[in-house]
C-alpha cells in the first residue's frame, strides 16, 4: 500500500494545478498526503486490529481534520455523525482507500468480499462497489505475478470498464472527476501503459484531473505488479513525509503482510 500513498503524496499538488505532461517534479515543498492516506491507513488499521470501519474511519478523520485539499464535502459530514450511515456515493472515495485489501488475503473472493466492505460504510452505489472491488482485485491480480493482460481481462469482463484506450487519447480532453467509473478506468489505463513505478505515477498525473486520487490508485497496482518495491528514493520521502502514527500504522501493516519488503526502511 506504500505504492498508494507515494502517488497520493506525488499528486497532491497538482489536483487543482493539473499538468499535462509527465516531466514534472515529483516532490516539492508543498507535497503533503491526503485525505486517500488517512483513509487508506484508516483501513489498513481496521484489517489489523478489527472493530467497526465506521469507527475507525471516524476516528481518522477526527485525528487529521484538515488534510491537504480536504476531504469531500458528503464525507466530511459522514465523519461527524453519531451514527454513520452510507450514502449512496459513486465517487471515487471508495477506490482510493482500498489497497490494503489488496494485499491482506489469499485469494481472491476474500479480497473482492472485503473490498465491498470498506466501500459500503459510505459508498453503497453499486459504482463505488464496483471501484472498490476492481483496484483491490487489481492489487491482488498483479501481486501474484499475473499478466497486464491477465489483470486488464478480468477488469474488463468483470467490472465492464473500457481499458482499450490510451493515456495520449485521455489526456487532451480530462478534467477533474470524481466518480469512480471516470477515475478508475484512467488509473487502470496508466497502469497498464507502463514501464515502471515511477513511469505508471507520471502517467496518472499527466492525466490531469483528480490527481492525487488518479496515482493513489495507479500506484497501487503498480507496486504490486512491479513485485513490490518502489525506487529507495520515493520510499524515504514517503516516510518523511507522514506524520509518526501514521508512517508506524504503515510499518506495522508492511511488517506483518509484507515479509520481503526492504528492512532497512522497517526499522
């Protein structure tokens, strides 16, 4: 999930300041997480130690009240109810937190099982189901060494979104989105289109649009693929980029999933 939340950090300033373009800075001085880290962390949380996601994701959104461009307008009131209720949302809230999911099961009903559950304390719309269940089952797909075109396949013929199109035919016409079925299937297209980590999150953010959101998703599925690791670089600017708790909820998610990852950056 450290894939997820590089690209949320990546994107962040350009989501009200697109580029069009992947020659840009990857880190600059006002490069922060978002309200995709909390809530993906929030997740990461609640496989661990269990409890009710409403919750937890409360709990979250109390602790880090003003994250770098907010939170949306719908959830923000969501975090603040005495008793939470889903509210038929399609955005893209539900995709943007659920790399966790991808990585924390061994197969992969458990993981579109669960998926549900993350995306359903809000996002009950059968579209914010959809994005969910698609990027964790992507997660899962590429994490077990599947093919780009095994994972576009069983997008494509599970979830119906259309990936045949290209990043170059996109990107001209783009704007912010917040929906899922106009977020998930650009982030997927990043993806699949390629070369490497860092290629896959230039993309995404050269889409323009919901930036931040866009290389959350893509970088997620983009660590997996790329057998886990992100160039040392980005993983060092991650870490000193979140704040204590949440980089230590991180490392204990990484530490108890993710045995292979670099020790040196566990410590």
């Amino acid at each position: 999930m450290l894939g997820a939340i590089a690209g949320d950090i990546i994107g962040s300033v350009y989501e009200f300041n697109n580029v069009k373009t992947k020659n840009f800075p990857l880190f600059c001085e006002d490069s922060s997480y978002t309200d995709d880290t909390i809530m993906t962390v929030a997740v990461a949380d609640w496989l661990m130690h269990g409890g009710d996601l409403a919750q937890v994701m409360q709990h979250y959104g109390k602790t880090y009240p003003c994250p770098m461009g907010g939170y949306g307008g719908r959830f923000s009131i969501w975090l603040h109810e005495k008793n939470p209720k889903p509210y038929n949302s399609w955005g893209n809230g539900s995709a943007m937190r659920v790399s966790p999911v991808g990585w924390y099961f061994d197969s992969l009903e458990e993981t579109m099982r669960v998926a549900k559950e993350t995306a359903i304390v809000t996002h009950n719309h059968p579209e914010g189901i959809k994005g969910a269940q698609a990027v964790a089952a992507g997660i899962f797909l590429a994490r077990n060494k599947k093919t780009k075109k095994d994972i576009k396949d069983f997008i494509e013929k599970t979830f119906g979104y259309d990936l045949n199109r290209t990043c170059d035919e996109i990107r001209p016409a783009y704007r912010f989105n917040e929906s899922c079925q106009g977020t998930v299937p650009e982030a997927f297209i990043a993806f699949l289109e390629s070369k490497d980590y860092e290629d896959a999150i230039r993309l995404a953010v050269s889409l323009g649009g919901d930036s931040d959101t866009l290389a959350c998703i893509t970088g997620g599925i983009a660590e997996a693929y790329h057998q886990y690791t992100l160039p040392t670089f980005i993983q060092e600017k991650v870490y000193a980029l979140l704040d204590k708790d949440l980089r230590e909820t991180v490392k204990e998610f990484i530490n108890a999933r993710i045995e292979w990852f670099s020790p040196s950056l566990l410590k």
